[in-house]
C-alpha cells in the first residue's frame, strides 16, 4: 500500500494491522500485493 504523507510503499502485516517495512526506492514491491481500501 501506498502511504499518502511519505509518499512511499510500506508492508503491512494484515494480522496485526501494523507496518512492517518502507520501501526506499520508487515504485511498488515485487511480488507484493497492493492494498486497496477496504468497503464498509
């Protein structure tokens, strides 16, 4: 997922909800998937 403040890819451990890592080069994880926000 993208982090809008940073402007920068960051994992997410969807168990805990929490970030694990922040990517420092430009562009999305391989392998990786992207986030989308969820619907309520």
């Amino acid at each position: 997922m993208k982090n809008p403040k940073t402007n920068r890819y960051v994992k997410i451990d969807r168990d805990a909800g929490r970030i694990i890592a922040q990517k420092k080069s430009p562009g999305p994880y391989k392998g990786i998937p992207i986030a989308e926000k969820r619907k309520d």
